[in-house]
C-alpha cells in the first residue's frame, strides 16, 4: 500500500484535511466551514474552541475514513494555524476556558498602549512590532477579564498559548501541551536568539509561565490523530503562513513569497539569523535539530478581510463584480482606496487608521480600487524586503486570490518582477505536507500556474504614486 500524507490547515472560514501522496500529488479533501464572531466597534473577532476542534475532526474523518476504504495508508499528520490567534484551556482535561481570540481581534488594544515606551525594545527582542495583533496582550485580557481562566490560574490547572499548542493537546489527547516555534513567536512572549519563553518577556505582560506550553521544534512527537485510517502521528505543527514557501520545495532566497487569504503576506527566507529590518518582521518558518529558518516578513491585514470589509459596507456580492473586472478593468480609472482594514500592517503599523477611498466611481470602480490597495500595499512590502539578501528575482504568488489573473497582472506590472502565479489553491497544505514528508529530495513539481512578465502600465504606476503620497509616513 502506498503511504501518504495528511495536511490539516485550520483557516479563518473552514478546517480543511487534504490528503498528498508521497511525490506531493493532491488524492482527497475534505473541509467543515467554522463561524467567526465579531464585533468590529469593540475589536472583536473570536471562534468556539470547540467548533474549531469538532471541525478537523470531521474533515479528517471524511478524508481518512475514504484512505481506508481505498487502502491507502495515511504515514503521518501536519497541522497548520493561524499563528497570532491563542486559545485558554484546562490542563489535562482540554476542557476550553475562553473563545479563541482571532489574530485579528483587537480588543486589548487600549491596554497595549501603555507599553508604547517599550516598543523598540519589544522589537528587538522579539523580532515582531508592538501591535495588538499578537498574542501576549491577548492571553493578558483573558487574564484580566475572564473568570474562569483566573480561576483555573489560581489552581494551577490553567494552560494557554497558541491555537496550534490548544488544538494539537485535544486532537491528540495529550495531557502535556506543547508550543511550535512557529506559533510560539507570534505570542510576542518568545525569544527566537533562545528559541523560548522570554522572562522579560512574561514579566511586561504578566502572563504566567507556568501556564504556557513547552517549547520544542516544528518537528516533534507531537501524539497520535485516531481516525477511521488507524492511529496517525502528528509530526509537524507550525503556522499557516509559515508553511506556504515550502510548498514548492526548499527555501529560495531570490524569491519573495506572496500569499493573499484574509491577510496577505510577503516573505524572503533568511537562515539562522534575524536581520534588522525595523519596519518588517522577522518569523520562524522552520525549525529542527539541524537550526532554524527565519523568514523576513511583510504584512497586510487588509486582503481578503477588505474584500469582505467592502461587501459588508456596500450590501453586495462580490464574486459577480470580480468576474466583471477580470473583463472590463482596463477600461476603468478606479478611485484609491487607503486600505486600513484590520489595521494598517507593515510597512507603516499604524493600527488605528481610518480606512477611506479617495475619488468616486460606480461598485465595481471602488472595488477595484480596494484590489488594487492590496498589490499597492504589497508593493510597499516588497520595496522593504528587497535590501536584505540578495536579489529578489522572482515572485511567487499563491492563495485565494492568486485565482484572479487581474490581481497575479497588476502585482507583476507594479512590482516590475517576473511573478509565477500558482493555480493551486493550497499552497499552506502543500507545504505543510512536505514537510510532514521529510523535505523529500527532489523536490515536489510545483504544480499547474502561469508565468507573468512584468509590462509597463503608467497608468498604474501613477495611481500607486498619487496613493502613495496620500498614505501616512513610514515609522
């Protein structure tokens, strides 16, 4: 029988389970979708740890059930997060002791500001900006607000950190959670010079450690997944975004890596160092025995969460007007839109910036624009990361809305890059299974995409300008 391996990427609308075979060729998907609760006034974004749970399970299940029917033998498990979002639980139990806070809830983020003074010095030590954004202020709210966690504190059962550490301990029923490198750096509380919890660290934000996970290597015992295929180690846990460059093999340092889902993010692969690049962050893609890769990376908070932002404020579809603008864009000049949904990231960071489009049009016209603020806002990105290693002499391009011809176009025309854009959706599962596979030698073939060469196009390379005069400073 033939081994294979099981991705299991939990995003922000679904869980998805995606079974690869052992050259990287995609045999079976399942997905359960999952609620997300909000409350933008007050910074809200949460889901139920318990919907987020039951919702692997069932995808799993489906995917794993139908390996079994068909003799196919599932050798190992990965599992993928979104890296800022953290969970509370009871020790031993799993039982859930609060909502898991989305990575982009905001809700402490008033509390956050009195550590303004320690921004730089945050920083330094952790390789992230100081932004509400991340986990420690976060774990610090529930804390301070929630009183079941105090409780569970108070007697020494409490167990928090990242939603990775949270969902890992229930799929496998391990009384003893444990924290990737990964994820653990997104909780700001992680030294990646120690590769652990910091006590500075968990001083500033009081936050207990005996409340946090071990810390051990993206690559670990994490347990066993039961499943209609018989037990499955879980080998592999890291972030989503961290999986994504390994999706086509090895780490290539002439190459910016760029995923648009909810967020976009741009990243350059750096080996056993963190570079100073003050307004980028420095994040953990990988890390075994044999050391560490660190990515330098760019984000944006409003990619796809402003395609939603824009469909929540006009009352609209948006897939119909897409489909248009893959038709008619060329003959539309498109208003700018200054694009601060779920606060403006890199390079700027700036969490209370007023989203707002400058100039008129019709739906599809302020749509566009709203695309557009997305490649322009990568672009930014792109400009920071060039210096730090050699020549960027690519881009890749992968997620939701590399499906989009029209966005993949304007990113290599702004960009100026040769920009490979990649038909397979999944680029968080691929990766994530090759590394659950070992980083097999050669590397997996990347998979159907398109080569896009960058054009001239002054028309847009004007309104990037104007749009970017009329963006605040950099800090």
């Amino acid at each position: 029988m033939t081994e294979h391996l099981l991705a299991l990427d939990q995003g922000g609308h679904a869980s998805r389970a995606i079974l690869f075979d052992a050259s990287g060729a995609k045999v079976d998907e399942a997905f359960a979708p999952v609620a997300t609760r909000r409350d933008d006034a007050a910074g809200i974004v949460e889901h139920d740890p318990d919907e987020l749970v039951a919702s692997l399970l069932r995808a799993a299940g489906e995917v794993c059930a139908r390996a079994a029917a068909a003799g196919r033998t599932v050798a190992a498990a990965g599992l993928a997060t979104q890296r800022s979002s953290i969970a509370c639980w009871e020790r031993g139990s799993g039982r859930a002791l609060a909502p898991v806070l989305s990575w982009q809830d905001r809700r402490n983020a008033a509390w956050l500001e009195r550590l303004e003074p320690r921004r730089a010095w945050i920083r330094e030590r952790t390789g992230l900006v100081l932004s509400p954004h991340y986990g420690a202020s976060k774990l610090r709210w529930c804390l301070d607000h929630l009183p079941a966690v105090r409780a569970a504190a108070a007697a020494g059962t409490l167990a928090m950190g990242p939603l990775a550490s949270f969902l890992a301990a229930r799929l496998t029923g391990s009384a003893d959670p444990v924290a990737d490198p990964a994820n653990a750096a997104r909780t700001q509380l992680w030294d990646p010079r120690t590769r652990g919890w910091s006590d500075e660290l968990l001083a500033l934000f009081a936050v207990p450690r005996a409340a946090l996970p071990r810390c051990v290597d993206s690559r670990h015992a994490f347990g066993a997944l039961d499943t209609p295929a018989g037990p499955v180690p879980l080998a592999v846990v890291t972030g989503d975004q961290s999986a994504v460059p390994f999706a086509f093999g090895p780490l290539d340092p002439a190459t910016a890596y760029v995923n648009v889902g909810t967020g976009a993010f741009a990243q350059r692969a750096v080996r056993d160092h963190l570079p100073a690049a003050p307004r980028l962050l420095a994040s953990v893609a990988w890390s075994d025995a044999g050391g560490v890769d660190y990515t330098l990376e760019g984000t944006v908070n409003g990619a796809g969460s402003a395609l939603d932002w824009f469909a929540a404020e006009e009352g609209i579809e948006v897939a119909p007007l897409l489909a248009e603008l893959e038709r008619t864009a060329e003959e539309r000049t498109p208003p700018l839109f200054l694009n601060g949904v779920s606060g403006l990231a890199a390079p700027f960071w700036d969490a209370g910036f007023a989203s707002r489009f400058v100039g008129a049009g019709d739906a599809a016209d302020r749509l566009l624009a709203v695309l557009e603020s997305i490649v322009f806002l990568l672009r930014c990105n792109l400009d920071e990361l060039a210096p730090h290693g050699p020549p960027l002499l690519r881009i890749v391009l992968t997620g939701g809305l590399a499906a989009s011809p029209l966005f993949g176009r304007r990113l290599a025309d702004l960009c100026g890059a040769p920009t490979w854009r990649s038909r397979e959706t999944e680029a968080t599962a691929r990766g994530l299974a090759w590394l659950t596979a070992g980083e097999p030698r050669p590397a997996w073939a990347p998979g159907p995409g398109d080569d896009l060469e960058p054009r001239p196009d002054p028309a847009l390379t004007a309104r990037y300008a104007r749009w970017r005069a009329a963006m605040p400073p950099l800090r």
